[in-house]
C-alpha cells in the first residue's frame, strides 16, 4: 500500500470522527479517523461523480422501499 499524505477537512476542529482523503498516483483514498486500518480508493473522476450526485440530491431516496 502506498504511503498517504491523508488530510482532513478544516471544519472537522478537534473532532476524532472525521474522514480523511489522500491523493497518490492517480488514486483518491479516504478513511473514517475511528477506523484508519479501512482505507477505500477510487478515481478523480468516480469520486466527482459520487460529489455532484450527492449535491443534485440524487441519492436521497435510496432508503425508501
């Protein structure tokens, strides 16, 4: 696994339940602080396309049956 230089966002304070990104080669990798052993990767784009979904409110209606 590589090496992350992981960041977490500034509106997070002291607050241990964060997510942390990191970018090397290409690659997005995020993290929950509680959990850091668990580290998911995807793309630039794969991650743009989840962030613009999220906004335009495009999963908002995947818990309803």
């Amino acid at each position: 696994m590589p090496t992350y230089q992981w960041r977490k966002s500034s509106y997070s304070a002291d607050a241990s339940n964060c997510v942390n990104v990191a970018a090397a080669n290409g690659v997005i990798a995020m993290r929950e602080s509680d959990d850091p052993d668990v580290v998911l990767t995807t793309t630039p784009a794969a991650l743009r396309f989840l962030i613009r979904g999220a906004k335009a409110g495009d999963f908002d209606r995947l818990q309803e049956g």
